[in-house]
C-alpha cells in the first residue's frame, strides 16, 4: 500500500516536473 502511495507521488511529481518545463521552454 505504502510503495503504491509512493509511486503515485512520485509520478505526480514527474508529470509536474514535465509541465513546468514545458510552460518554461
């Protein structure tokens, strides 16, 4: 449940970390 949660977040941050460089570039 915990290493699920986990990879949730941490593709959330990825997806976040996309956009953000895209509105930048």
């Amino acid at each position: 449940m915990t290493l699920l949660k986990i990879h949730f977040i941490m593709l959330f941050i990825e997806t976040r970390k996309d956009s953000t460089q895209k509105f930048k570039i």
